[in-house]
C-alpha cells in the first residue's frame, strides 16, 4: 500500500538531546494481532527525561530519532487480522513492553527479563520501539488492557508506575502488618504510599506534599551536605542520616521493608542501615551506576538485597486497584497537562520542578487535547 493513499498523524520525535520535533508521519493500518490505539494521555516520567536531556538513558543510547513515552491509555480505533479480545471504541491502558513469548523468562512468567524484549520508548534495541507521545500508534491486542469504566485515561496512564511497585512488592514478598520505609518522593515513590506511610527525601515540598495529601503518616527529610571528600566519608555519613532517621521515625530496630526509589549513592548506603535485622531492601530507582555499599553491614545482619526492575503480568492487578476505593488522591499526583503540540515545553517544565507561579512538578501528562498548563 502506497505511503500516499494513507493518512498522517503526528508524533513528538526526538532527534538528540532537547532536540524534539512535532513530525507528520504516515499512519499505516494494524497488522496481524495489533490494534490501533488513539493515545489520550501520556505521564512524563524520569526516563522520558533522561533521553530528552541526554539523548540517553544510562546505557541506552539514541541510534535514531525516537518517539518518547510509555505510561499511556487511549481508545482503539481499529484492530488488525486475528485480534479477538478488542473491539473499535474501546478504552485501554497500553503496556509499553513486548516480549517475544519464546524464550525461558517468558514461559516463567518473568517476561520483564526477556533477552527479546523491545519496550516502548526505550533505545535499549535497536530498531527503536516508538513510544506514545503520538496521535495514534499500533500495539500487539495481548499488551493492551481494557480500562474499568470508572477509571480515567490519566488513572490508567498511572498504571504504568503503579504496575512498577506491584511487581516490586510481590519481589519483596511484602505482607500487611509489616514495617515500610521509602526513599524517594516521584512519583513511584508516592505511589509506594498505597503500602506504606513513611518516606525520605532531600526535596521538603515534596514531602510536605506527600504527608499534607495523606500519601505518607510521616516523613523525614534529609539535609543538603556537600560532597564526601571519600568513599569511606560517605559511608559514615549515610550511617549517621540512618541513625537519625530510625530516632526521628522511633524504628529503632529499623524497617522490616525497604523500597529505594531515588537510585542516588547515599539513599542505597542509608537504605541498608535502616533495614531491620532480616529485613529485605528492594532496589526500585534507576541512577547511580555504581555504588559502594555497606555490605557488612548487611551480611552480618541477614539483610537481602534485591533488585526489582519494571513489571510483569502487573496490570489486570493495577487497574483493579485504580478502579477501587483503595488508592486515594491519586489525582493529586497530575500536576501539569500539554497537549502534544506543547511536548518540548512539557520537558523544559519537568526540568526546573517548579512552574512559573512556584508550584512544585510531580506528573506531567501529555494528551492531544489537554489544555496547555501555565509554566
């Protein structure tokens, strides 16, 4: 079929770093087992920034113009040859991943791990996966989640992140009546605060805001410092904030659970010390590539440290949850909205965490017809 005879949409490319355009492209139909997807709305998260920043995301470096975004809901407008469980009109939240369903980890059920996996927005494999900062994409029928009715396009966009700490409580075997701290106030971090109510952070607003919305009972914040002179300066220090913060929330045996959200050095060293004898610290946060860390500490103490990354057969559970009354505010966590054409501006705003009047940025959505926020 000729590109000619086929409608354009557009999407938010980027190019390399804070080099994003508003591009037309052609709009080709679903093929076997796809659906077409008219995306309504699309949370900015941490990585989306990283590449709009850098042109990468750690390892995972740009080798082509990539469409951005992956926390993303819609309504199908079309379904390709042999798609039964979808039908035109109907509201979904759009799983970013796509694993091969061949391999080991996939007929584990941790298709997370699929060697073959090519998700959404990532530049991990190459050919790119074009992400969901687009008017209309294609996506494989069995990745795409039909939405309860009493749950929006933006709470579905959620599903996303929220799948993110499902996955990592059920790493974390974590059961009610326990014990939970969490480092990091994004908007993981708050998410975390369905299943527990004390949190740490460096960014005061933040946790004000976390406490004031009922996201956290209570919270502590950590003290700007300058940079350890040493690796053995920073140790010391992370113990000293532990032992701090274990006399400010009165654990001072410490956590049974740990979820690290912020991925920064002295929150991982910290996160060790304040875990419980036997207790169990769950690497959530993506940033410090490598770390020094207490490891005696933790041996000794039979503290497990487990690394959580993305999810897996996560979203039936958390669409249940938002169509519940068990997560609360969660509108809250959506501070700003732009429409595509603003994508660039969206970024720049992400960016300085604060808009032009002083309120702080949390979750910025992006949809084709949201009305642009002042910034």
């Amino acid at each position: 079929m000729s590109p000619v005879a086929l409608p354009q949409q557009r999407a938010a490319v980027l190019h390399g770093p804070k080099h994003l355009s508003i591009d037309d492209r052609t709009l080709w139909p679903p093929q076997q087992g796809q659906a077409q997807v008219a995306v309504v709305a699309t949370g900015l998260c941490g990585s989306d920034l990283h590449y709009y920043l850098h042109g990468r995301n750690g390892d995972f470096a740009l080798q082509a113009p990539l469409v951005l975004g992956h926390e993303a809901a819609g309504i199908v407008t079309a379904v390709g040859p042999g798609v039964k469980n979808l039908v035109p009109g109907q509201r979904v939240a759009i799983e970013a991943g796509v694993m091969c369903n061949n391999c080991d980890y996939c007929s584990k059920g941790r298709y997370n791990l699929c060697k073959n996996l090519r998700f959404a927005s990532s530049a991990k494999t190459f050919p790119h996966l074009d992400g969901t900062l687009q008017e209309r994409m294609n996506h494989p029928a069995h990745v795409l989640h039909p939405l309860p009715d009493n749950v929006s396009f933006e709470q579905g966009a959620l599903a996303e992140p929220l799948s993110v700490l499902i996955h990592a409580s059920r790493r974390a075997n974590l059961s009610a009546g326990q014990s939970v701290l969490v480092y990091g106030v994004g908007t993981i971090g708050l998410l975390a605060c369905a299943l527990a109510k004390s949190r740490v952070d460096i960014n005061q607003t933040r946790l004000s805001f976390a406490k004031t919305h009922g996201f956290a009972e209570d919270v502590f914040c950590l003290s700007a410092s300058p940079k350890a002179k040493s690796p053995e300066e920073q140790l010391r220090r992370a113990k000293d904030n532990a032992d701090k913060l274990l006399e400010v929330f009165g654990e001072d045996d410490g956590f049974d659970m740990v979820f690290e959200c912020t991925g920064a050095e002295p929150c991982i060293q910290m996160a060790i010390h304040t875990a419980i004898t036997g207790g169990r610290v769950t690497l959530i946060g993506m940033g410090t590539r490598n770390t020094s860390l207490p490891l005696s500490a933790a041996a000794l103490r039979e503290v497990d440290i487990q690394g959580s990354f993305r999810y897996a057969n996560t979203y039936p559970e958390a669409l249940a949850l938002l169509a519940s009354d068990k997560l609360q505010h969660l509108d809250k966590l959506v501070t700003h909205r732009f429409s595509l054409s603003d994508t660039a501006h969206a970024f720049d705003l992400l960016t300085r965490g604060m808009d032009e009047r002083g309120d702080m940025v949390l979750k910025v959505m992006i949809g084709s017809g949201a009305p642009p926020s002042r910034h």
